[in-house]
C-alpha cells in the first residue's frame, strides 16, 4: 500500500555532496519511521540513517557527522543529504518504510515498504 522511490543519486567525486530524495505514495507515510539503507556490490545492506514520525533521528556511526535524514510529510518524502562524500559510500541507495515500534530501527527486518533504489558513485 506504499510505494518509494528514491532518485537523485549519480557519479560524483570525493567531497562532494548529494541529496537524495524518496518520494511515498498510495498513502501518506506520515505515521511511518522513514530509513535510509545501502548496498554495496558483493555486500550485505546496511543501515545508513531513520528518522520516525516526531522526527528523532538515528545515524550510522560511519555515516554521523556527514549524512542528515529529514522529512517534509506535506510532500510525503524523506531526504538523505550526503556531504562529504568518501569512496566507501558508493552504494544503491534504498528508501525504507516501517510501522514497527520498536526502539531500534537500523535491522532492515524492521520496515515493511523498499524502494527500489538509487545509486550513488563516489570516485576518488
């Protein structure tokens, strides 16, 4: 009953900086904790950054400092502005959805709705 997805990745060079944005519809997500994960070639996802429904925030220890989850529920989207871009987070970028309440939302069996995915090239 969600759909996500997730556009503004590219290829981009070391330091730069993008903003990502997931785009919900077939209802507002609103009520949803709204997460950030990424997969690395050969890698497992994992988890970047959520952001629940009052707008507390959880980060990634490698990605803290750098990356900044928001919302704008009037536009039923979730962004991911990424600075300083590194090497390491080239990756698909997924959106996520989750009505779990639960206290940690970094497993990605947590969320219930996946975007499809953007990807993100960081070159040295």
């Amino acid at each position: 009953q969600v759909q996500l997805v997730e556009t503004g990745g590219g290829s981009v060079q070391a330091g730069d900086s993008l903003r990502l944005s997931c785009a919900a519809s077939g209802r507002t997500v609103v009520g949803y904790a709204m997460g950030w994960f990424r997969q690395a070639p050969g890698k497992e996802r994992e988890f970047v950054a959520v952001i629940n429904w009052n707008t507390s925030t959880y980060y990634a220890d490698s990605v803290k400092g750098r990356f900044t989850i928001s919302r704008d529920n009037a536009k039923n989207t979730v962004y991911l502005q990424i600075n300083s871009l590194k090497s390491d987070d080239t990756a698909v970028y997924y959106c996520a959805a989750s009505l779990s309440y639960v206290r940690d939302l970094s497993p990605s069996r947590s969320y219930q709705y996946w975007g499809q995915g953007t990807q993100v090239t960081v070159s040295s």
